[in-house]
C-alpha cells in the first residue's frame, strides 16, 4: 500500500509542491519521471545483488530503503534534493514486488499462484482507493509533506508486519550474475517485455488525462474528481482479484491477450461516451478493472518463463510498467497539445493495448512452436531408442 501511495499520490500533489516550492507544474512533473527511473534502474539492480539472500532478509532491506528515502522526501528542502529523493524512494519499488511475487507463488497452494500475487498486489489497488485520495486531501488542505510521513508510517507498520509474520524461507540458489543475465538472452522475455511497456502504456494514456477528461469533457466539477478516482480505485480493487482467478483457470499468457484485448476495446468505447456523465463513470470503472487485472496473469508470466531467474524477471516486469507509464502519459498527451481534445488520449492509449495484445499473441505462439519442437525432438528420440532395441534383439545367425 505504501509502495502505491508514493507512486501515485505525486499526480494529485504536483501542484501544491509547485507553488510551495516556486516551480511551474511542467517542472514539477518532472518528479513523477524521476521515480519511474529509480524503478527501471533499482528493479534489476537491486535484485541481482541481494538474490543469494533468503528472501524476508531482502525484503526487510528493500522496505528499510523505501522508508527512508521517502522520509528523505518528507524532508527535501528544494526541487533538487526531492527530485534525487523520488529516484531513491522508487530503488526498491519493483525489487520489492520481484521479491515478493516470488514469495507469493511459493507460499501458495498448487494452482492457486496467480490468485495468491493478485492478493499482494491488492495493497496498490488499496492505495488507489483509499492512500490516494487521503494523502491528496491532505496534501491540498494542510501540508503536502505530510503526505509522504504517511507513507513513512506504512513503511514502519510494513516492516514490523514482516518481522513478525513473514515465515522464513531459504534462499532459493541464485546463480551468478552473468547466468541471471541470461534471462535476456531469451526471446520469450523480450515479448513480454514489450508487452508490458507498451500494452499497459495504454493505462496510463488514459489514467495521466482522466481529471481533464472528466471535468472538461463529461461535465464533472473539480471537486467530483476524488470520488471519482476512488471509483477507479473500486474497479482496479475487484480487477486485480479476477485477474488473479482468470490466470489460474486459463493461463497467465491466455489471460494477458484477453484483458490487452478488452482494454483497447473499452479505450475506444470511452473515447465515444466521453461526453456523456453516467457512460463515462462506468468506464471509468471498467478500465480500472481491466488495467489491474493485468498485474497477477503479467507477473505470474514472467516468473513461469524465467526459471532460475525468477526474482530478476519479477522485478523487471515492473520496471517495465514503469516504463509503460512514461510512454503513455508522454504520447497521451501528444494528440492534446496538437488540439485534438482531451478525449483523444483514448484512441493512442486503445492502439497500445492492442500492440501489447498482439506481443501477448505472438509469445502464445512462440510457445506453441517451441513445445511442437519439443515434442517432435522426444518422439524422435523415442523412435530411435525403440529401433536401436529392436536391432539388438534381433537374433544374429
């Protein structure tokens, strides 16, 4: 929950922090940026340093990080110091969720893995729902620095939860970093890397525009926006756990092109009733449930095509979304600045998804192939081991 307050409660403070600290918006938004890269930088970094550890000693350090480089931004004195402290603080952000996948999937029953990750990635649908809107209140109407003690304190409660009821695992035998590195190495890997960073790109072409969109273009008063953002909280909320559910049942790779499929199609049907108030809250709905359906089914296939490398792979899938919530939100904005309206993030953001469901095809057939391949190699060998038996036992005369 912690994890999701200081990554997204930035979008609704930018411009508190602006006029406390005498920047204009653009600047300031420069800070969401910044905690993206911590993640891109810190997801696989962090993890291929501490992947001979047991897992609750690395995830104990990642939280440590995480408190008090947000404490640092609780504190920052200018735009500098808290635009270095937003990279430190998202460091841990996709090592902590790598780690915890992992942790997730081994803890749960057989079958059951991709509900299990879906439940710990409720803590960032709670965010949404609950920390979000909280901490912009708090911000708006008192201090925006309080925000971030809030997440300090999550960060407080999180590591005593972890010390008290995380049970002990061993360290699962981490190969060397160069064997790790591998992972990239594979074809599988760079498909669903793409279809992270752009399908879920779609997310946040929609996501970055919706307090415009809503205000501007359905008619909702500014103030509606809180409520309305806890209305998308409720659907990545019920989302999250369906998606978990629907992986298990037909398979993460299955359940990824079905929900990248039916995002573009509830972009576009956005983007039609946009004008309309009542359509467009039940959209707003839809697409927070289909956008974190998304996370259990993405991050259960990474961890099934990395053996051996499974905490890497989990880290850099967000990482990848990190990278999916820059281009969306930079070429969201692209058609807006050239006039198109504010509706019209809908159709670039549709167009993502769709990419990412094509990615989520092609690896289906990827696999596919590679198992048709396999199969004709084991059947090859079994018609060689049954003629060179037969040879033997033929009688020599």
């Amino acid at each position: 929950m912690g994890i999701g307050i200081t990554e997204f409660v930035m979008m609704g403070l930018l411009e508190d922090i602006a006029q406390d600290l005498g920047i204009d918006i653009p600047t300031a938004g420069h800070l969401i940026a910044a905690y993206a890269m911590g993640v891109v930088i810190g997801a696989p970094l962090l993890v291929v340093i501490a992947g001979k550890y047991p897992p609750k000693r690395i995830l104990l350090g990642l939280m440590v990080l995480f408190t008090l480089f947000n404490a640092f931004t609780a504190f920052a004195p200018d735009y500098y110091s808290l635009l270095i402290s937003r990279v430190l603080a998202g460091l841990p952000h996709g090592a902590f969720f790598g780690v915890g996948s992992v942790v997730a999937s081994r803890l749960a029953k057989p079958g059951k893995e991709a509900q299990a990750i879906s439940i710990m990635f409720a803590g960032l649908t709670i965010a949404n729902l609950i920390g979000v809107p909280l901490g912009t209140y708090i911000g708006h109407h008192f201090i925006w620095r309080y925000s971030f003690a809030i997440v300090v304190l999550v960060g407080i409660l999180t590591l005593l939860s972890l010390k008290l009821w995380m049970p002990d695992m061993p360290a699962k035998q981490a190969g060397s970093v160069k064997t790790q590195l591998r992972f990239f190495r594979r074809q599988e890997a760079w498909l669903i890397i793409g279809m992270i960073a752009i399908g879920t790109g779609g997310l946040f072409s929609w996501y970055s525009y919706i307090s415009p969109l809503m205000t501007k273009v359905a008619g909702f008063s500014e103030s509606s926006m809180t409520y309305i953002l806890m209305l998308a909280g409720v659907g990545m909320f019920i989302g999250n756990l369906l998606g978990g559910r629907l992986a298990d049942l037909v398979s993460p790779a299955k359940a990824s092109l079905i929900l990248l499929s039916a995002m573009a199609a509830a972009l576009v049907t956005q983007q039609y009733v946009s004008v309309y108030p009542i359509p467009s809250l039940i959209m707003t709905f839809i697409l927070g449930s289909i956008a974190f359906a998304l996370s259990a089914p993405i991050q259960m296939l990474m961890i099934n095509t990395a053996k051996g490398s499974e905490m890497l792979a989990a880290s850099v899938s967000q990482a990848s979304f990190n990278i999916g919530n820059a281009l969306g939100a930079f070429l969201g904005g692209l058609p807006i600045a050239m006039g198109y309206g504010y509706s019209s993030p809908e159709w670039v953001g549709a167009a993502m998804a769709a990419f990412g469901a094509l990615f989520a095809l092609a690896f289906i057939l990827h696999q596919v192939r590679q198992n048709r391949i396999t199969h004709s190699a084991e059947l090859h060998t079994h018609r060689a081991t049954v003629e060179i038996i037969e040879d033997e036992a033929e009688p020599v005369f």
